[in-house]
C-alpha cells in the first residue's frame, strides 16, 4: 500500500487537480486506487482502476456502486488489520 503521494490528473477538458493518493490495492487481479482531491474540503475518496493502454498504466474512474462498495470494505479491512 502507498502513501501520501500527489498526483495531478486532467479532465476531459484539460483541467488539472491535485489528488492525494490515499492507498492503492490489488482485488481479484485488478489494481485501485484511492484518490483524495486536494482542492475540495472532503475526506471522502474516488475510486479508480488502474488499467494499461499502449503500455502506459492509466486511472480509470469506478462508476459501478458495487466495485466501489468492494474496494471501501478491501480498504477498511485493510486500516483494521494495521
């Protein structure tokens, strides 16, 4: 798991944000990350996957509620078992 590290991502357009990246863990041969935007007052994370194109390893947003549901629990059991 990795921690306090920033990282700057663009929008569709071209908008750049600062995110923490919170902690990033493999589920089911998948990798994720926890993202936490530096510019907003939240403590609630984004969910990516980590995927490879044109060998490049690139964050694809996790829209679906039920594998951002899986990577919370992934995550808190991780945090308790610490």
């Amino acid at each position: 798991m990795e921690t306090n590290n920033i990282i700057t991502l663009k929008d569709e357009n071209n908008k750049e944000t600062e995110f923490e990246v919170v902690a990033t863990l493999k589920l089911n041969d998948t990798e994720y990350a926890i993202l936490l935007p530096l510019d907003e007052d939240t403590d609630q994370g984004l969910v990516f996957k980590v995927v490879t194109e044109n060998g490049e390893e690139i964050l694809q947003y996790v829209e679906s509620d039920e594998e951002i549901d899986m990577v919370a629990d992934a995550y808190e059991e991780l945090l308790e078992n610490e």
